[in-house]
C-alpha cells in the first residue's frame, strides 16, 4: 500500500459519483433471489408447519398423508435433519421439543406453494406443552422456570456453560481500576435500569434461496443470505458435501442490516434438494420474516455512576442482560454489547458483568450495531440524568468525561481514531440546544434532546480481492463481499476507478460467485469498505505492477519512472504509450511464455487484507490492549413533539453527525445516516414485538409498526453531517458508517421527550400507550401531592 | 382451472393460461416473466408491487388476474429504458433514492400515478400519496428529494420556458 | 387458495350464483380484504364471484329530494374525490380517503368497507352518522335497512343466503349541519385504526343541538352509535365542558378490547380525547354553515 498516512484522492474518491447498480435498480432489471427462479422450469417449493407453542414436547408427528399428497415430492422432520449444529445457523427443524413459537416442526416440498400448503395441512402434530420462559432475568436464575434447550451446553461446548445457570450462555467481566474506591470518591451516585424491545430488521426481501442438487452430488445455490464463502462452508460441514462441489451465488439483496448474517432459509432448503433430488426453492413469508427470522437482541441494562460535582466520572458498575431468545447458535457472550459502554467515555473504574441469556421467545443476534446501541441507550439516558443532578449541561458533562485520541478505554486500548465529541458539539449548535423551545398552544408540547454514541469494528477473517485489467483499459473488480444495499459494489468501483485513474464506466464490478470471485467473509461490522477496500487496493497496485514491469522493457525505463493512468503508461520526460500497446498479439513467432502481457489476456492483480488481530483479554477482568479494531461515532440531536392527551411523538426535526472516517462517497453516506436515523425513529417511538402466549401476534407491515414517509421529518428538517476522524490504516482514511446510524437516536429521543414533559422513560420505545400511561401516572402523582 | 386470460401489459398484449385464483403480481412475474415488480409481504403492505392500472396505482399482490381484464397495466419495464429514462428513473438515480433497491420499482410507479394526477405535488402531497410504500434503507429523505426533482424535470418539459 | 372464478353481469345473475352456491361462495368486490383472508386461509371458498362487470353496482346519483345514491361498486377512491359527496356529505369523503393507502383506495370498493364488517372500518362511522340506509337484494326481492343494523358482530352482516348489498341511500343532510370523521392509529391512514370517530351535528334556530350523531368504530364488535353522549348533548347549547362530557360518556358506552393494535384501557381513553376532537370541530363546521346560509 501507499506509504502516505493519508494519499490524497484525486479522481473520484471522495466524490459522490451515481451508484454504480442504480440504473438496474430503477429500471426493474436488478436481480433479485426470488426474480431467478424464472430460471428453473419443475421446480420445488417449500412450505413449513411452524409450533404455536413457545415450548413444547412434540409427543406424535405424522407427516404420512402430506407425503401421499400428488405433487408432493419430499417432506422432511428434525429426523431427517444432520445431527450436527452450527453457530452460524438456527437447528434447520425442531427434534424433540419446540423452543419457540415459530420454530419449524415439518417441511414440504412440492410442485406448488398451494400443494406445499396443502401437504403442511396434512401433518398431524400433537404437543405436550412445557412450562416457557420469556423474561431474560428470569430465565438468567439458577432455578428457571423453564430450561430453553437442555442441549445447549452439550452443543456448543461452551467453556462458559454451567449447569447451575443453564439458559446462561455467555458471561463477559470487565475490571477495570478499582470501582470501591471509585464510588467511594463520588459526590453523587445514580442507579436506573434501562431496557429496549424485541425488535426486527424488516428488510423489504423476505430471506430466499434456490438450491439445486447437482448429478454429481454437489449443490448450486443461489440466495440473498450474506457471505456466499461462509455459505458454502456452513452447507459442506451441515450436511457433509465437499467443499468443493458446493456453489454458492449472490445476487443483490433486499437489505440485512444484520438479519441475513444467520443463515434460516439455506439448510433446509439444501436438505430438501438433496432428498428431492432437484431444484427447490425457500422464500419466507413476511409472517415467517418475524416468527422465524433473526430478530434484535433486547437488553437490560442496569448502570449505577459514580461522579464527582465536578462532573468528572469516577466509577461506573453495570450489569447487562443480552437476550437471545431461543437460541442453538447465535450465542451472545454480553462482549459486543458491552462495548458500546466502553468506546466512549473515559471511565478509570469500571465494573461490569454483560450476560448472553436463552428465553422461549423468537432468536435473536445481529442488528445494526450488535447490541451496542441497547447499551449506549442506558448509557446516554444515564448521562443526561446525571448532567441534570449534577447541574450542568449535557455537552459540558460529556466534555468532560469524553476519551481522546491517543487515550486509554477501560478495556486499555489505545484509541487512535475518535471524533465523537465533535460529532456532538456540531449537532448542539445545529439544534440550537442552548436555546429553550418556544411552546405553542394545545397539546403538542416541544422538546430537544441530544446523544452520542460509538460502535466498535470486529477484526474478523480477511478479505480478497481480485481485478482484471484489459488492454482496452477497462478492469473488471471481483470480490465476495454483500451488497445489501448500502453500496458496496459503488465503493469498489470507486477504488478501482481511482487507483487505475480511469472513468467510472470503465470499471465493472463482478460479486459474489464462490466459483468465480475470491474469499470474502460477509459484509457485517461496518467494514466493507475498510477490509474489502483495502484488498482491493492492494489487488489494484498489485495488477498495476505487472502492467509497469511489463512496460520498463518494452519502454526501457526503470519502474520507479512508470505510471498508468486512464489506459496510458506515463513515462518521466517522454511522451508514454498506450497501455493496449502493451499486449502483444499472438503469433507462433512469439515466445508464449515470459513476462510479457498477451492480447486478450486480463493482467489478473490479486488483494489480500486482513485486520490486525485482536489480543486475548483476561477473561478475569476483560482487559487487553486490543479487544477491537477501530471504532465509528456518531451524534445525534433531535427536536420533537409529544402530544400529552394521546402520547403520541411526532419528530419535528433530526440532526445526525457521523465520524466514519474518510468518505468515500458522501452522498452514499449520507444515505445510510439518514436511513439509519429512519429505523432508529421505528425502534425509539413504535417497534417492538406483541405476544399472546410467547406467540407474537403483530407479525405484519401492518401491525408491526415500521416507519413510512409520515414518520420522518420534512427532508429540510433532517441534516447530516459529516464530522470524520480519518483512520491511519483505512482506505484513504475511511473507516465504517452502516451500524453506527441508529445509535445515538433512541437516547436523544428519550432526551428530547424528558426535555418536552419532564417524565423520563427508560423502556424501549417510546410508544404512544407507554408515554401516554407515563402522562397518567405523573398526572396522579402530582395530584397525590397537592392533596397530602 | 386455468383459463385463458388476455392481459395488456405495456402495451402489449399477453395471451396467458392461468387459474383464477393467481394474483396479477404472480402472473406478471411468473408467466410474463416480468420481475420488476417485486413481492414483499403479499398483503397489500408494502407496496413493492405497485403497479399502474388505467392510470392508476394499485398493488398487484391484491388483485387476482381476472380483475385486470382489459385494462391498461404499466409496470416499471413499460417506463423508461437504459437510453430513455423516465424522468422519475433519472431523479432516482441522481439523488441516490435507491439503496438496496427492492422498493424502487414499486415506489417510482407510485410516484408516476400520482405526479400524473397532481404535476405540482407539495411535499406533504408526495409523502401521504407515496405513504403506501415502504422503504427500510433510506429513511425516504432522498426518495421526496427525486421524487421533487422529476415533478420539477416534467413542469419544465411541458412549460418549455 | 383454489377456487372457480365467476363474473355475472347483473344483480339477478349474481343472486342466482350465490343461491346456488350457498356458504361455498365468497363475493369479491375490490379484493383488498378478501385476498388477504383468501391468502391466510381464513376462508376456503368453492367459488368466488366477482361483481366486478354489473354496471348497476357503480352508481353515483343525487336524487331530486337532495338525497344521495352510491353504488356498492364505487371505489374508495371515486368516493374521495367525488365532488357530489362535497360539503353536506363531506364526511363520507373523509373516511373512504383514510383508508389504507391510495393504491388500495384505487380498488377497495365503499360496498366491500361495510361487507367485510371490520369493526375499524373507515367508512362505516361516517356512513351511519349520515344516516345511511343500505338496500339489500336477494332471491326474494329487495329490503332497506340502517346500516347501523347491518353488522351483527366483526366479520358478520345480516346479509342471507343469496343476498347481497346493492347501495347506500344517504337522506338529504340539514343544511344547519356539520360533520367530522377522525381516524386515530399510529401511522395515520396505513394502520388499521385504533379508534374511529365520526360525529354530526345539527344547530336549531337557536344555535342549540337540534340531532347529534356520535357512531365510533374499532372499539366495539361493530361499529356503533353511542345514545347516552347523543341524548345528552341533544337540545343543549353547544359549549366545551358539554363536549368533554360527552366524549367521557362516549368512553364509558364504548366496548373495546385489547390486540396487538392497542390496549382496551388505551383505545377507551383515545375514544374520549378523539370524539372531543371531532365534537369540537364539527360544532365550528355546523355553525360556518348555519351562518353561511341564514
């Protein structure tokens, strides 16, 4: 790579060029999964009988009418399934008991959806309900009212699983100083208890996949799951394939935002192939997409801080509840959520326990922030508290608590790259925060609030990159990475535009295809850009060094003296030549082998990247100089009514400041700060799951209540800004923006909503019933006293 | 069960053999082979199906084929092409309104019903009339920003001043 | 979902239809509800029959005597933007435009709002302030009825074997009147509603309250007229306390219960703070057109 910190950018990154995928998508030509299957004349469809139960014992299970049925090529149960369990999936079905309601008992596939509906109809299943558990802090207890799966530690071997605490999964410990001593030296002292809803990702493309079994006992698969090498290693270990027979294709994908890093739809899916012996396909419903599909991991949070008058922080205890739901896989250790209590402030001593627990509820794992932003809504309710107990403003609280660059976090890393606290001031002075709001008559009352956040970058696997380089000058990039939308087939043809200096059309992007592009992991983390980006400049500079060797001979000048930009070799002093002189046309006279470049071959340049590893923390007290790779922050600053005869909160205006590093593409960026800020208003004021029983009974657009157009403010009112802190080591300085979006909204809102009634609500969301219940109950208590 | 059924689609006539009881967005997709339409809950929700009918949106996971029986049906394949973008495509693509992209056919066929009925849509008009379309990307800023920019780009062409 | 498909051309064709197949056969009007339920196998009918092609269900007619006549068959959409539906019988207007979204409004039919007898239907509250009357025909001839007596409970209709409903017939309204429909859920007209409040009021020449209509819907098995809050105000002079009071009768009368859309405690509270809204802006709409026409 360059050896300039920051190589300043001169064609196109840095600029918002159009997205490279745009014109497909507007003209209806983008393919999609579901779009192929088209493709595939007699092929199968899947349908799945789901428990109502959110546990139970399946005591009988009688699948023989439904395999009578005509039409009906395969039906399948737990039996049928491989023994073996992965982390990176849910049990494909249910074996012995059914742990939530929802989970899969039975599989069809058939020649129809209506046959496949049919043939479930048929299934005779009998129940034996078993007690369930729903509560995190409940089923955490030595004794719970129900054990979510008895196999659990048996599956995962999980040097964390106790017996005693058997729906525990994971126990992270964080000791940092001495909190005693801490506490002891505080002028005031502020316990609360937060927590935030069952939530889901609600991407518009329900989860889909094809799978056809090949002849020679391979599968093609193609699918909108994420990562198509860690599908194909997941399918090759479940069911036992080789890996080399095993294919796997992505087309683009209808948003994740975390949902599609577990992968529900290709095991059984691959398991129906190969029982069929032909070509299936597996498309959730929307009722499936909230039953049975990833959802967000609620989180309680309990955080008592410790503060001098001053404001100076000088301990800070917390104990955090990560709820998994019924969980084979996605397990949570309490590490990932913690974290966004630690990437901020600078907290000497600090003590906390973050738990990963089981319930019988839908399972949950990744969702834009991994858990971070349930923290980080405890952590910023909890710092405007204390601001207000402590008599200060919430900025000059945070001013002075704040990490810098260049100091320690409580995990010891030394943070090199951090622009939060400028994210916020320019977010309070957009919002005016200082300036009280003006109330109008009626029942709308106005108030501001502000928060601010961080989420750490996982340095997870590495990634690959490849480019063609033609003697027409056009490159094609191949890589592996998602695109779920937030652009990164935009951002690789930037690089590869700006590195060859070349026009943007003459760049072509080639994705995720594990027979034709090389290993990537999956796009999560935020780090896309920074891991993908980073091999495929190194791919880029890789190409373009055999291009200049090729060129010193034919040129007679030394390497160092060569350049390529747009298609020309550049020679110091001489006039250069075109880089399709270069290849030399074929001709029996010609030496075939050598260093030279052959017309229509591609100069192939190949990238590898890998993060700097992290260092195995203590697992006594979690300390280490590396637990993370980098961190993005973020601010956010809204002004907001609530109506305080219905409940409801209308956002009048929203202000979101991002350090994402450099952008590579601001109006990209802008993008995913206001779509962020778009789904975090759905899981501050309406989201969450409704249960009857531990059956969720919103599972709809229209009962689960996700934003429309009507739920934004008016596009004047919402500003983003850019407030980057370039990272040495990233792409031009770029580090990640996806996951860092939503965080620091929720507590802002919650900010804003104390600022307009002066009741401060610590449960997620902020749904009219419970602000308008919270109005209530102050209402009485205020008339209480007046009246003793 | 399956009939014969004519459909006018982009004006041009398809003559399908279907059941009664399949919806238009299924046939549109599975037998005309146009998957520009998308299927996103298949209750009416979403509005990723949207397509216009005699000039008007409708979804097409709600209605069942025999009920499109000789009417005018645009999809967004019948819009634009790559050279001849319609002005919605074009505002699309330059204020970045499309992210992952699984919503925009359906909501620049909503936004063309209604740009088609109000020219002067307000931006209160363009987010009640588009409210039956969701997107879980871009939190719509830049959707209301296209969608003003092509309302604009088609005043300007029929007040050529 | 299978089923064989029928598209009689006349109210007599159709009625045949449905004789013959009795409990078997489901009535497809716009389809917007019925998919769904078709879809979810909520319903598993032998034949659906759509009236999709019988000219006579698409009427739009202001009758002599200054009533109104509306096709079972008129789009949601054709009602909101009707300009016979303007002033007087403006409310019908406001609840067809506040449901769901336009491209359903597009297809949903005002005839298939009350048919699907959803206790949150839109149109409903307002159709029955305005005194609505629904003619029904079937194998025996044709009958009238209130359409507050229409619903026996949600999802149910007196509707008998072979019968279908044909028309609403709206009286000629006073011009000394005014009326509200609010439609009050969480993301406005995309949600079901939570509470719907439609209320009429007519002044005397006095400026008292001469007729009070108060018809609330998603807060009982059907919609329905609450009598005790419309008693009250009758014959008063209209004033703010008075509206308060009625809106808390109103919530007392209501019969709500708890779902996934809201809580019976929230929907009973939202009655009272929405029927004092529309109370409210009704009272200012009746006495602009008691001024405006003497």
């Amino acid at each position: 790579m360059s050896s300039n910190k920051f190589p300043t950018p001169t064609s196109v990154v840095g600029k918002s060029v159009p997205r490279v995928d745009a014109l497909d998508k507007v003209l209806g030509r983008a393919q999609f999964t579901a779009d192929l299957q088209r493709n595939f004349p007699g092929l199968f469809h899947i349908k799945v009988l789901r428990s109502p139960h959110a546990h139970a014992r399946i005591v009988k299970l009688d699948t023989s009418q439904a395999g009578k049925l005509p039409g009906v090529r395969a039906v399948v149960t737990g039996k049928d399934c491989p023994e073996k369990v992965s982390f990176r999936a849910p049990r494909i079905l249910a074996l012995e008991e059914v742990i939530w309601a929802g989970e899969g008992v039975a599989a069809v596939a058939a020649e129809s959806p209506e046959i496949a509906q049919e043939a479930i109809e048929l299934i005779q299943v009998e129940y034996e309900k078993l007690p369930a558990v729903f509560d995190a802090e409940e089923a955490m207890q030595p004794n719970p009212p129900a054990i979510v799966d008895r196999l659990l530690g048996q599956y995962r071997g999980s040097p964390q699983f106790t017996p005693e605490a058997p729906n525990v999964t994971g126990h992270f410990k964080l000791r940092a100083g001495d909190v005693e001593k801490g506490f002891a030296e505080a002028d005031i002292i502020l316990e609360n208890r937060f927590s935030t809803s069952r939530i889901s990702h609600s991407q518009l493309e329900p989860a889909s996949c094809i799978v056809r079994a090949e002849s020679d006992g391979g599968i093609i698969t193609w699918t909108n799951g994420q990562g198509v090498y860690v599908i194909k290693g997941l399918i090759s270990d479940l069911f036992g394939l080789a890996v080399g027979k095993v294919r796997v294709i992505n087309p683009y994908q209808g948003g994740s935002f975390g949902s599609r890093l577990r992968h529900y739809v290709e095991p059984l899916a691959t398991l129906l192939a190969l029982k069929a012996r032909g070509t299936v396909q597996f498309t959730y419903s929307r009722q499936e997409m909230y039953l049975a599909a990833s959802t967000r991991l609620p989180v309680v949070t309990y955080i008592k801080t410790g503060a001098k008058k001053d404001g100076t922080i000088v301990a800070q205890q917390m104990k955090i509840i990560v709820d998994n739901g019924a969980s084979y896989a996605a397990i949570q250790d309490g590490r990932m959520a913690a974290s966004g209590a630690v990437c901020v402030y600078r907290i000497a001593n600090f003590f906390m326990d973050s738990y990963g627990v089981n319930t019988n509820t839908p399972w949950a794992g990744a969702y834009r922030g991994l858990g971070t932003p349930q923290v980080a809504w405890a952590v910023e309710c909890q710092m405007d508290m204390l601001a207000e107990n402590l008599g200060m403003s919430p900025i000059e609280l945070r001013r002075k608590n704040v990490l810098r660059r260049g100091e320690k976090n409580a995990y010891g890393e030394i943070i090199e790259s951090i622009g939060v606290m400028d994210c916020l001031e320019k977010v309070a002075q957009e919002i005016k925060l200082e300036e009280p709001c003006v109330q109008e008559p009626g029942p709308w009352r106005k108030g501001k609030g502000v928060a601010m956040g961080g989420k750490q970058n996982t340095p997870r696997g590495h990634s690959e990159a490849e480019v063609l380089v033609h003697e027409d000058g056009t490159v094609e990039v191949l890589y592996s990475a998602d695109e779920q939308g937030m652009g990164s087939e935009t951002v690789m043809a930037q690089i590869a535009a700006e590195e060859f200096r070349i026009p943007m059309g003459q760049v072509r992007v080639r994705r995720g295809d594990t027979a034709i592009t090389p290993y990537d992991t999956f796009s999560a983390s935020s780090f896309t850009t920074y891991n993908t980006g980073n091999a495929l400049r190194m791919a880029c500079q890789d190409a373009m060094r055999q291009i200049l060797q090729a060129a010193t001979q034919k040129m007679e000048a030394p390497l160092d003296d060569l350049a390529l930009v747009n298609g020309k070799i550049i020679v110091k002093g001489s006039p250069g030549m075109a880089l399709a002189d270069l290849f030399e046309p074929f001709s029996i006279f010609t030496p075939q082998g050598g260093a030279s470049l052959k017309k229509g071959t591609p100069v192939r340049g190949r990238g590898v990247f890998a993060p700097t590893p992290a260092i195995p923390w203590d697992p006594q007290t979690g300390l280490t100089p590396k637990m993370w790779n980098w961190y993005q922050y973020n601010a956010c600053g809204v002004e907001l009514v609530v109506n305080i005869e219905t409940g409801e909160i209308k956002i009048l205006q929203g202000v979101f400041a991002a350090d994402m590093g450099f952008p590579i593409n601001p109006k990209m960026c802008e993008g995913q700060i206001e779509g962020g800020f778009g789904m975090a208003i759905g899981a501050s004021i309406m989201e969450e799951y409704i249960y009857e029983n531990g059956l969720m009974t919103n599972c709809s657009y229209g009962d689960y209540r996700i934003p429309t157009f009507r739920e934004m403010p008016l596009r004047r009112n919402v500003k983003a800004i850019f407030s980057p802190d370039p990272l040495p080591e990233g792409p031009w300085g770029a580090k990640g923006i996806g996951e860092g979006t939503m965080i620091a909204v929720a507590p802002a809102i919650a900010n804003a909503v104390y600022n307009a009634i002066g009741i401060r609500i610590k449960d997620l969301p902020l749904s009219a019933e419970r602000v308008l219940r919270r109005i209530k109950e102050k209402e009485k208590n205020d008339q209480d006293f007046l009246h003793n | 069960m399956k009939q014969r059924k004519e459909l006018n689609v982009n004006g041009k006539i398809y003559e399908v053999f279907v059941e009664p009881w399949r919806t238009l967005l299924e046939v549109l997709r599975e037998e005309l082979h146009l998957t520009g339409a998308k299927m996103g809950c298949d209750d009416g929700n979403c509005g990723a199906c949207t397509v216009v009918i005699d000039g008007k949106a409708i979804k097409g996971c709600l209605m069942l084929v025999p009920q499109a029986k000789g009417k005018k049906i645009l999809t967004i394949e019948g819009l634009g092409s790559g050279e001849n973008l319609h002005p919605l495509q074009q505002a699309f693509i330059d204020h970045f309104a499309v992210q992952c992209g699984f919503c925009t056919p359906g909501m620049i066929m909503s936004a063309k019903a209604l740009l088609d009925e109000k020219p002067d849509a307000t931006e209160e008009e363009i987010r009640s009339g588009l409210q039956g379309n969701i997107c879980r990307c871009t939190g719509y800023v830049k959707i209301v920003e296209a969608v003003e920019a092509a309302r604009d780009k088609l005043a300007q062409k029929s007040n050529p001043l | 979902m299978r089923f064989d498909f029928y598209e009689p051309t006349t109210i007599g064709e159709c009625i045949e239809m449905l004789t013959h197949f009795g409990q078997e056969a489901s009535l497809l009007a716009g389809g917007t509800d019925l998919l769904v339920k078709l879809r979810l196998r909520h319903i598993r009918p032998q034949a659906v029959i759509s009236l999709g092609v019988i000219d006579e269900l698409k009427k739009l007619e202001r009758k002599s005597d200054g009533s109104l006549e509306i096709g079972a068959m008129k789009t949601l959409q054709e009602v909101e933007s009707s300009n016979l539906l303007a002033n007087e019988f403006d409310l019908v207007r406001q609840g067809a435009g506040c449901v769901s979204s336009i491209q359903v409004r597009n297809v949903a039919t005002l005839g298939g709002n009350s048919c699907n007898a959803s206790p949150s239907a839109d149109t409903v509250p307002a159709l029955i302030a305005l005194g609505a009357e629904v003619q029904i025909v079937g194998p025996h001839g044709e009958r009238h009825l209130v359409l507050e007596d229409f619903f026996t409970g949600p999802g149910e209709t007196v509707l008998q074997k072979g019968e279908i409903l044909t028309e609403f017939k709206l009286p000629a309204p006073s011009s000394h009147s005014g009326g509200t429909y609010k439609k009050y859920a969480i993301r406005g007209e995309v949600d079901i509603s939570i509470v719907g409040v439609a209320t009429r009021l007519t002044l005397d020449r006095n400026h008292k309250l001469q007729e009070v209509r108060i018809v609330l819907g998603g807060v009982a098995p059907t919609p329905n007229r609450v009598r005790r809050a419309e008693d009250m105000l009758v014959g008063q002079d209209p004033r703010e306390e008075l509206f308060e009071e009625a809106a808390q009768l109103a919530a007392e009368e209501s019969r709500p219960i708890s779902d996934q859309r809201a809580t019976a405690q929230y929907r009973r509270e939202m009655v009272k703070v929405w029927t004092r809204y529309t109370l409210q802006e009704t009272f200012q709409k009746a006495r602009q057109n008691h001024h405006g026409k003497g």
